[in-house]
C-alpha cells in the first residue's frame, strides 16, 4: 500500500507541474512540421527552376540558381510568418 500511495504522490506532483507551467505533456507536433514545410519548399522549388533555367544557357552559369535560391528564401520567411501570425 505504502509503494502505491507514493506512486499515487508522484503522479499528482507532476500533474500539478504540468499544469502550473501553462502548456499541454506534448508538443503540437503537427504544427512544427508544417512551418518546416512551409520553409523549405520554396527554397527548394527555386533552386530546381533556377538550376533548370541555368541549363538552359550556354556555359557555365550560377546566376539563376543563386537568385531564385535567395527569392525562396524571402517568401520562405515570408510564409513563416505569416503562419506564425495567424
């Protein structure tokens, strides 16, 4: 009986911490997910469309790549905050 009632303790101690700091056991995994999604598809998408528009010229050329890459960057951070704010 003593082994339960210490058990029976500790459970409400933790759940009394859990609710004093305000937030759910698990983290809104879903939600942390998506904003990485959100991130990484534009810079993706434009580093594929601006290595294919560099292939396009003849020679060696990054121009496309590099542009397009800092583009998806911005809108990438654009979109996360936009997720954020809502």
């Amino acid at each position: 009986m003593n082994n339960r009632q210490q058990l029976k303790n500790k459970v409400e101690r933790q759940v009394k911490r859990i609710k004093k700091a305000g937030h759910e056991p698990r983290p809104n995994l879903p939600s942390i997910g998506t904003l990485g999604l959100v991130m990484i598809l534009p810079i993706i998408g434009g580093v594929y469309l601006g290595h294919w528009l560099d292939d396009m010229v003849e020679g060696y050329s990054t121009h496309w790549t590099l542009s397009l890459l800092l583009a998806g960057l911005v809108i990438g951070i654009f979109n996360v905050y936009f997720l954020i704010k809502d």
